[in-house]
C-alpha cells in the first residue's frame, strides 16, 4: 500500500525522521529532517527508495537528557527562532532579517486585496520603495503563491537588487545582463530557457528590452514582476518606448501580478502618466480621474506618500528618517578664474551670435556653449579637458548631457564633452588659460576645504559630488593634501559598477577601535545605483546640477530609509560672481525649490529642452552686461517666458496629482495589530540578542561589548560551529548592532542573521541527537526548584505543525510551525507564551539531586501521554481556531475574498519537558 503524505505529516525515511513540505509534483516527497533547518531539504521519490517510506511519530524518549534550568531557557529560545514557516497571517515574517516599519505594510495589505495584484509604488525618495516590493514578493513565496519572479531595472540597479533580496529578505536570485546572459545560458538543453532554469532573477531592462529578446522573454516570463524606475518606461525616447512594448505585453497576461516602482510617477506629464497606468489596467489609460468613483477604483492599486505625509501625520515616523539640513555656500572666485570664465563667455557668445538664423544652427551653438562653460564652471581641468575635446561628430549627444538626463539608458555621463567649434586661434587662448590655472591655487577647491573642515571636525563622513571626471580627479587630490589623515577615494565612470560598490565598500576598513573618517568624491554615475547611508551622512554639490531630479537623486543616497546618523547635511557651492552659476540659479534650481516646496516633491524640468536653452543663455547674457541687443535679436526672452509657463503648468499638475491619488485610506490601527503579534510569537531583534548573548557564553566564546555594539568572535568557537557559520559566510569577528539603522560595517542581529540561526539550530539538534556537541550538555528534561511557581509545575515545550489551506483561485495545502510554551499544573493549563517563558527563565534556587530530580522527571514523564491527549490537544485545536480568526481579520482588513482554514498536527511534538517545584527542596 502506497502512503500518501500532505505537508506537515511525520516521515520515517532512510532512518530518521522528517516532515513533509509541499511538493514540488504529485508522487514525490519534499522532506525536511526535524532537527534540521530550510536548507536541508531533500526531495525523493517512494518508489525508488531502499527501504520503505512510513508514517512516524516523535515522543519524548526515555532516554532524554537532563538538563539545568539556564539551558532549558536556551532550548526554548533556539526552538522559537528556527522556526521560518510561521502559521500566522504575515507568513513572511519569519524570513525578514530586518524590522519593517508599520506603513512599509500598506503596500503589502493593498496587494492582498486584489485577486490579481497590480500595483503603482510611487513613494518618495528614500522612503523604502524596494523593502515594500520586497515585502510583497516575499510573502507571497511564504504563502504558495508565486515560486518564480523577475525584477525588472535599469542595468545600473541590478546589482542593488541582488543584493537587497539577499540581505534583506534571504532570497537568492541571479543577475541577467548583457555580460551575465551568454554564461548562464551555457549548457541549457535546447526546451529549457534561461528563466525556466533559474525561477529567480533580476534583470536589465536595456538588456531584455531589445526585439530579438523581448518575445521570447515574453513567453517565458514568470507570472510576478516588480519593475523599478517604471517612469523610465513610458516616454517618447527611443529606448523608453521599447522599455514600453516589453511591459504592454507582459502586461497583457490578466493573471500576471506587477509591482511597479517610481519616486516621480506623473512629473506634469498627463500622457506620461497615463501610459503607466495602463500597465496595470487598460481603461485607466482614458478614464477622467476628476470622477471620483474612477478615483476610487484606481487608489486600490496606487500607493503615493511624500516622506512629511509619514512624518506629521499619524504614522508618527519621525525616527525612521534624518532630518535634513539644507544650506548653501557661496564663494568668491579669484581676479584670474573670474577673467577666465568672462574670456569663455565672450567666445561661446560671439559663436552663437554667429550662428545663422537657422534654428538648428542656433540651438546647436547655443548647446556647445552651454557644455562648454558647463566644464568652465566646473574646474580649470574640466575646462581644458573640455577644449581639447573639439572637432565632435557627437552634438545632438550634447543636450541630455548638458541637462543631466542620461541615466535612463546609461549610467551619467561624466567626461567632459566635446565641442562643436572650429579649430580657430581664439581658442589657444582659453586654452593656454586652462592650463595655467590647472596648477594655480584654485578658489572653489579652497572654499570646499573650508565648507568641510568644521563638518569634519564635528565627525561627518561627507560625499562630494562633482559633474566631471577631471573635477573629481583634481578634487580628489586637493582634498588628500588637505586631510591627509581621512580616507579618501574617488568614484567616476571610468570604473564599471562592481569597481565602485568594491570602492565604496573598502572605505570601512577601521583603524583600531574607531571607524576611519572618509570622504568620498564621485561624480552622477553614483546618484543612483549604490545607496550610501551606512557610510556617509553629508553630501555636498561641488557642481550645480542643471537639472533639479539629480540634486535629489545626490540627496537620496544618503537621506533615506536606514541612515543611522539623526542629521543629514545638504551644502550647495556656487559663486555669485559667476554668470554661469547665477543663471543656472535663475532659471532652474530657485524655481525647482519653490515647486518643491508647494508640491512637496521635486518636479523635473519640462520635457521640451528649447526653451529652457534659451532662458538660460538670455539669463547669462543679462547678467553680462551689454548683451541686451543679441538678446532680443535672437528673441531668447520668448524661451524664457515660454519655459516659465510650461514649469507653472507642470507643477500645477503635479500638485493636481498629488491631491487626487493621497494614500489616506489605511490608518496604523489597521496593520500595527497583527504585525506586533506576529513578532511576540517569533521573538523580537532584543530576544534574538539575549539569546545569542547567552549561547555564546556557554560556547564559551562571550560576545565583547563596544559601546552600543557587539563583537562575535566566532573563530574562537568549536570547529563543527565555525564551519556552519563559515558557509553562511561569517568569519573572524563579527560586529553586530542590535537596532536599526545599523551603523556601517555592522549587521543587524535578527532572528535571521547568520549568528543567530546557526546558533539555535545547532542547539535544538543538539538537544534531539546525543551525538551532536555532546559536551554541551543541552537536554531535554528536567526538573528544579524555583520562585517562579508556588505549585508543582511542568512546562511542556512544544513544536506544533499546522495545515493551512488557502481557498482562493488556487487551493494551496502549506506546512506551518509554532513554537509554544505550555504551564501545568495537574491536568490544567495555567500558563501559556511570555508568562510560561518568564517561569522558565526564573533562575533554579538550588540544585536537586540526582534521584529527586530523576524521580520527579519519570513522574512527569508517565503523565505526558495523558497531557498530550488531554489538555494540550485541546490546547492545540484551540489555538489553531485562532489562527483562522487572525488570517480572516487580516483578509477582511485586506478586502481579500480568501479565506483560509487550519488543521492542527496531531499530536504536537514534545521538545522538551520541565518540572518546577516551589522555593527549595
């Protein structure tokens, strides 16, 4: 007779015992071994083993070890934290290594409420968009309903990703790109594609997008995306409307679940907007969203808050992000820049007053001037880099790079360009000009020095961010002379994104005790792509940028979710004798500011280029002097007028935006609840650090105390544990921070950090097999005397295994555990979770010896059959009845049509058993 098993069951299968998970197709077995942990999983077929397969049970042996009080506390706190596949509502919780914040939950619960997820993640900047995604794709996987996915993101993300899913929510998924695709295509039969062969990945949307690629990535798709930066997929631009296509089509599968994310979901553009909206229905690509009832439909799929909304309303955020101090530094230049830069000026001006009445001549002239003096007011070498640079075939590359806009299809630009002039004797002038005052005394690197000197002073860790690669170069070097004992490093394009994560991460190597101060200089290949908190707390602009979103982008990098320092600085350099600089002030950054301010989000500059060219050359110009005339006659204040308008009409709509599609619906009272109940049955970050506090001391290894962290010396522990942290990759000493945000070169100790997992897994097996670390002495019966009781007490440990069946489109069977601590006295229950937990946690008041102790254990041990059929199974059911009531309050929060019914595993498994006798005996 064939067996057959459903998730939760006991197996007896090449000698030991397992439990049965999901399986993976119908006739085979996916089993866990019960001392065991998620990574030991085996998959078998019955038919083909040995020995055959049966049904087990697992008693309390009559063999079991005894134990002293301290190490039964420790066996209860490792069993509660092995457990990963919790039977509360929130699945996930149990393979977080990090504590989510209560609105980072408002996503997840929107996304439960719909039959088919789709989503619009459109928070600020900083606020935590990828943990939000994250959390949704990793509760799902916990409840059965999605085993493959694919990230979709700009080719500069994709290593953030990888890395996020990993730290953060202990999923390994692999990187697909150009460089990545042809090695893990290698050796695939021919039927199999790369996304059969590997369920999880993230990928380059540059890489994915092109045609030959994109109908095959179409069929293959997993039937769960999440796409960041999705507002980079709806322009016009040649590369955006491929982007475009891909998820047009992906989104037109009604059963695929898509998460998308963007800090600037409709930036003034109404058509813009309205094509992201029709990737996650295709009516909102037309509806009139002044119709409240379309508004309606659309706010159950689109998530916007600005961080204010997070910190002045009633989710009373207010820790979970720095505050942000924002200044401005102006400068003087010196007699021979200032000349330099009105010699440069003087030259662009008299090209572009040369430039014919053709527009396109115009406009080309008015771009090369614009880059050039870009460099000129960047630094003396950018300049001279700049002029040598002439003779380009590459102009119509010129205007995205003067505004900064070529991160969606490329990391930022950051050689100087090339311009667009003819070889002429005017120009050995400036040139001979840049090169002298390339080695003279440079004023903005002086007045840099002495923006940073009381910062540093005062402890801060700044970044320094510059437009150009000769800039930070010449930046880099000044900065070295002027601190020589700070690390100080450089990050451009000229290295490939693993090179600056490997450069950014070298920077906190420690000099003794005290963390090295750094400074790093980098230029915008860095504003996106590595976030920056955990090492630095300050950023200044060395170099205006000429287009507001990358301001913030500079900003966002270090002012976000998980920065530990409480204050973040923002200092903007630029000198008022700079006609370049007042006019970029002019025209773009004071009016981004006042649109800030109003809208409470930075809106980008209007699509449409020309006019703000010409606002800011006619800015330039006056500014000048004597230029009014050229002005006029190239009819400049027409741009500025028009520019004016189209800015005005774009903040007005963003700020439409904004007061139509306001996320208030969900208050804290309705995701805190669940949430902090979740958290008491797994055990907090503060119970999974007394736990490893007190498993290291009787490994004999302390944890050392460093102010507010912990250091782990794990090469000091025995060689079986070394080697199970070794491939977890911990090594050496570990320091360990034990809130969030977690200070640099620290991990934060969870339930689910390495330490901690190996730590209670090796102990719970430790109690279960007497050959595993014997000298440990962890058992699992005994018997003390204790203030805690006033009566004969036994403290039954128990692990219990749930069935959880979800009834919805697809009905899934699910293995889920609890870890429970049980009080009796006689056949009644007097104490169950935290109270049992604080009498087993009471220290004994004396030793018993061995025959009272082994009297009261046997005793104990010849009543538990009658406890197990009797109060502790009635314990069991009951609390399986509250688990339906706790998924069915959740899901109606929710909205969810689900439901979901519980089956408890009968009997529960007996870890352990303790008999407390009162005072002394």
């Amino acid at each position: 007779m064939t067996l057959s098993f459903s998730p939760g069951d006991l197996v007896l299968a090449r000698g030991r015992e397992w439990v049965a998970l999901p399986a993976p197709r119908p006739g085979i077995l996916a089993l866990r071994p019960l001392s065991g942990n998620e990574n030991d999983v085996v998959i078998l077929d019955p038919e083909l083993e040995i020995a055959s397969v049966a049904a087990a049970r697992f008693d309390l042996p009559d063999d079991a070890r005894s134990t002293v009080q301290a190490k039964a506390a420790l066996l209860a706190d490792a069993l509660r934290l092995t457990l990963r596949r919790g039977a509360g509502p929130f699945r996930s919780a149990a393979q977080l290594a990090f504590e989510p914040r209560t609105y980072q939950l408002v996503p997840l619960l929107m996304a439960l409420r719909l039959h088919v997820p789709r989503l619009l993640i459109a928070d600020d900047v900083g606020i935590g968009k990828t943990i939000e995604a994250g959390l949704i794709l990793r509760e799902l996987m916990d409840r059965g309903e999605v085993d493959a996915f694919s990230v979709l993101c700009p080719p500069h993300l994709v290593d953030q990703w990888i890395i996020e899913l990993k730290d953060r929510f202990g999923i390994d998924a692999v990187p697909v790109t150009s460089g990545t695709a042809a090695r893990l295509e290698r050796n695939l039969p021919l039927a199999q594609t790369l996304f059969d062969a590997y369920p999880f990945t993230v990928v380059s949307l540059d890489y994915i997008k092109a045609e030959k690629r994109r109908e095959g990535f179409a069929r293959a798709c997993p039937d769960f995306v999440i796409v960041d930066e999705a507002h980079a997929c709806v322009g016009t631009h040649k590369g955006k409307q491929q982007r475009f296509d891909l998820l047009q089509g992906l989104a037109k599968d009604p059963e695929r679940r898509i998460v998308m994310l963007t800090a600037t979901p409709h930036s003034g553009d109404e058509e813009a907007f309205a094509r992201l909206l029709s990737l996650i229905d295709q009516e909102f690509a037309s509806v009139d969203f002044d119709n409240a009832r379309y508004r309606e439909r659309l706010a159950r799929h689109l998530v916007q808050r600005r961080r204010v909304d997070l910190i002045e309303g009633d989710w009373d955020e207010d820790r979970s992000f720095p505050k942000h101090e924002t200044t401005e530094f102006p400068y003087r230049l010196s007699a021979d820049h200032l000349a330099f830069q009105e010699s440069a000026i003087d030259y662009c001006l008299e090209v572009v007053s040369k430039a014919g009445d053709q527009k396109k001549d115009q406009r080309l002239a008015f771009w090369g001037t614009l880059a050039l003096m870009r460099c000129v007011g960047s630094s003396p070498a950018a300049a001279l880099s700049a002029l040598r640079n002439r003779a380009s075939n590459e102009a119509e590359r010129l205007e995205p790079q003067i505004y900064d806009e070529d991160g969606d299809d490329e990391d930022a630009v950051d050689v100087e360009p090339n311009t667009i002039f003819a070889n002429d004797p005017a120009l050995q002038g400036l040139l001979d000009k840049a090169s002298s005052l390339s080695v003279a005394k440079d004023p903005k690197l002086d007045a840099l020095v002495s923006v940073l000197k009381p910062l540093i002073k005062a402890g801060a860790n700044p970044v320094v961010f510059c437009r150009y690669l000769a800039t930070a170069e010449h930046v880099k070097e000044g900065l070295r002379k002027a601190f020589p004992k700070l690390t100080i490093e450089a990050v451009t394009g000229e290295l490939t994104p693993d090179e600056r994560r490997d450069r950014v991460s070298e920077m906190t190597i420690e000099d003794g005790e005290k963390d090295t101060q750094r400074i790093l200089v980098a230029t915008d290949c860095l504003s996106e792509g590595i976030n920056l908190q955990q090492l630095f707390d300050t950023v200044v602009h060395y170099d205006l940028s000429w287009n507001p979103t990358r301001h913030q982008q500079r900003e966002g990098r270090v002012d976000r979710f998980g920065q530990p320092a409480e204050l973040v600085r923002s200092i903007m350099m630029f000198s008022p004798d700079s006609a370049i600089d007042g006019a970029v002030l002019d025209v773009i950054l004071r009016k981004a500011e006042e649109i800030r301010k109003a809208t409470g989000v930075t809106v980008p500059l209007p699509d449409e280029r020309g006019p703000v060219t010409d606002a800011l050359m006619a800015a330039m110009m006056l500014r000048r002097g004597g230029h009014k005339q050229l002005t006029l006659d190239l009819r400049l204040d027409d741009g500025t007028h028009a520019m004016d308008a189209r800015w005005r009409d774009a903040s007005e709509n963003e700020k439409k935006s904004r007061a139509r599609f306001a996320q208030n619906a969900m208050k804290p009272a309705e995701v805190a609840p669940e949430w902090n109940k979740v958290k008491d049955l797994l055990g907090s970050p503060d119970d999974a650090r007394q736990f490893v506090e007190r498993a290291m001391s009787r490994f004999g290894v302390p944890l050392e105390k460093k102010r507010s962290l912990y250091i782990a010396h794990v090469h000091a522990l025995q060689e079986s544990l070394r080697e199970k942290l070794g491939q977890r990759g911990v090594e050496k000493s570990v320091k360990l921070a034990t809130a969030e945000p977690a200070p640099s070169g620290t991990s934060l100790l969870t339930r689910t950090h390495p330490l901690t997992a190996a730590l209670a897994e090796s102990l719970v097996e430790a109690s279960l097999d007497h050959e595993a670390l014997p000298d440990l002495g962890i058992g699992r019966v005994g018997a003390w005397p204790t203030p805690a009781v006033s009566a004969m007490t036994r403290l039954v440990l128990l692990r219990i295994r749930y069935k959880l069946t979800i009834h919805s489109r697809k009905e899934r069977l699910l293995l889920a555990e609890e870890a429970a601590l049980v009080a009796l006295q006689g056949n009644s229950i007097v104490a169950i979770a935290d109270t049992a937990r604080e009498m087993l946690n009471t220290p004994a008041t004396a030793d018993l010896a061995q025959i009272a102790r082994d009297r009261l254990v046997n005793n104990a041990k010849s009543e538990l059959p009658t406890l197990i059929e009797g109060p502790l199974a009635a314990f069991v059911k009951k609390r399986a009845e509250e688990l339906v009531e706790d998924h069915a309050r959740l899901r109606a929060a929710a909205g969810s049509a689900s439901r979901v019914s519980v089956e408890a595993v009968l009997p529960p498994d007996v870890i352990g058993m303790f008999v407390l006798m009162p005072g002394e005996v």
